[in-house]
C-alpha cells in the first residue's frame, strides 16, 4: 500500500474574516482540487506565529509576501501594489499565483478551458480589483463606494454577532467562515459560466460572420447573444437571422451603437406591423411571420424564410 500524503496546511488569520480571505480560500480549494477541511487537506485560522510558520499555504497574516513560498500577506510595509498602485489584498496576490488554475477547474467541467487566461484576467481586472479596494480602502479611481449588496458586505453578513455563542472562543467564526466561502465559490462559479459563455458566443458569432458570403447578413444556427462581439470587432452586421424558441427564425436588426434603440437598417417601411398573409403579400416571403411596427424585429417560420426577408431588406436599400 502507497502511504496516504499529508494533507496541505492552509492558513489564515482567525476572529473576524473579510472577504478577501474567503475568496482567497475558495480560489485555493478550486485551484488545488480541495473539497473539504478535515479530509483532504486542513484550514487553521490562527495568529500563532509558530502555528503559521507550519503553514504549507498562508495569507492575509504573517506579514510576508513571497509567492514561491505561498506566503500572501498584505498588511507588512513594502507590501505589493498593482502596476496602478492599488495596494493588494490577500484575494488579489493568491489570484496572481492560483486564479488562472481555479478557473480552469471551473472550466473543466464542461470544456472551454482554452478561456481560462482570457477570463482569468477579466476577472482580476473588476472583480478581484474590486475586493483589493474594499479590503484596502483606496481606489485609484476615487473613493471606495461601499453597498449593502456588495460582494464584501455580503461575505461580512457570514460573521457571527457580537452576542453569538459562535463569536467567542478559539474556533469562534470558524464555521461561518467555510459558510461563507461556499457562497464566494459559488458565485465565482456562476461568474465564470457567465464569461464562458459570453466568449463562446463571441467565438461562433466571429466564425459565422467568417463563413458570410455577405458580409452585412449574419446568420446562426443557435439563438445567443452576438451584438456585443459585432461591436467589439467592428463587423459590419447590419441583419442577424437566428432561432427562437418557439420556432420561428427571427431577424434582429444592429444598432448603430451600444444601447441604441436605433438601427443601421431598420426593415422596410412597407412591412411594419404587418403579419402573417398581409406580410407575406408585401415582402414576397410566403412563410414570413411579422415586422414590429417599430421595424427592429421580424420573424419566418424558417430560415431561408428569415434569410429571403433580410436580403430582400438589404436589396430594398440598396
């Protein structure tokens, strides 16, 4: 039999927790495939520095940043900053080291982890920037803005009152503490899908618009977000044809710009508000559903339908 290997002592400060060393905790354990305390590996919240000394993994106490020996405190003097000078919190010096390995084990299971540097450091730019603030009290960008509905305030909520049974003694908080990094986990969870998403979006809609033999027609063959990416990459969409799901192939205008409700080429004049045989008499598409009156959105029941009515909309301003 293979002797079973030590389990990794992670470290942190003990009483009150804040969000940066929840977070931090939470990237560890996806980073270090890490599921539970006691099994397979053990959290010690403590100030005992020869209790942190033994630590394998250590931050936001000890008053030592070195990343090659997995020390990650912020609160000694000569403490690291961002290239900005936005000082860092533990979040942000552990994200430095175990962020990308975290996202790619979220990613992991289910593909897409070719997208971990890319979300990785989205991520670190607003979210983790976020918490180095908060934890910090500075912004390079002006006054730190507190809400009840932030991230920090909400990981603050974990913390026993003053007058819990759970607030006293040598675990005090330590309950709470796995409480509120289970929430911090899930959110980076949902977070990242939500980025994976976004660029797998991004990735079709730029190999559709690839394959056009118009340039101004961009056709999918899934229902997805596609304006942003247009946008990003300056195509010159002026129609997309997708399913919907009730299925109808819609035709979705582009808007000269973010947030606009205008459009580059809203549908002909002769189609608002039209429906089914009246719109189908006036476009010449027998399977064409409607125009809003708006003319920003129509839809046919297929997709060469879908398509017939935007080249036709296309050849109708030309």
């Amino acid at each position: 039999m293979h002797p079973t290997p030590p389990r990794p002592l992670l470290v942190t400060h003990s009483g009150k927790f804040h969000c940066d060393e929840v977070f931090a905790y939470a990237v560890l354990r996806l980073a270090l495939g890490l599921q539970k305390p006691g099994e397979d590996h053990t959290l010690l919240r403590t100030r005992k520095p020869e209790l942190i000394e033994n630590g394998d993994i250590v931050w936001d106490v000890g008053s030592r940043f070195d990343a090659a020996a997995n020390r990650f405190d912020h609160h000694q003097r000569g403490a690291p900053l961002r290239p900005d000078e936005t000082p860092f919190s533990s979040a942000g010096l552990v994200w430095q080291v175990y962020g990308e390995r975290a996202v790619s084990a979220l990613l992991e299971r289910g593909g897409a982890a070719h997208f971990a540097p890319a979300i990785a450091a989205e991520l670190d730019d607003g979210l983790v920037r976020r918490i180095d603030e908060i934890d910090n009290g500075v912004s390079a960008n002006g006054p730190v803005v507190r809400d009840s509905l932030n991230l920090a305030a909400l990981v603050s909520e974990f913390n026993p009152p003053w007058d819990s049974p759970e607030a006293n003694g040598p675990t005090a908080g330590d309950a709470a503490f796995l409480e509120a990094s289970t929430m911090v986990e899930a959110m980076l969870a949902r977070r990242v899908e939500g980025l994976r998403a976004r660029l797998l979006a991004e990735e079709k809609v730029l190999a559709a618009h690839a394959a056009s033999e118009d340039q101004r027609l961009l056709v999918l063959e899934t229902g997805m977000p596609w304006k942003n990416a247009a946008f990003s990459h300056e195509l010159p969409v002026i129609f997309c044809v997708s399913p919907a799901s009730n299925g109808n192939w819609m035709i979705d205008t582009m808007p000269p710009e973010p947030g606009s409700f205008e459009q580059r080429l809203p549908l002909p004049e002769a189609w608002a508000g039209l429906q089914a045989e009246e719109l189908a008499a006036a476009s010449g598409v027998n399977d064409a559903v409607f125009v809003h009156l708006r003319r920003f959105v129509g839809a046919a029941k297929s997709r060469e339908g879908a398509i017939s009515m935007a080249l036709k909309a296309l050849a109708a301003a030309s």
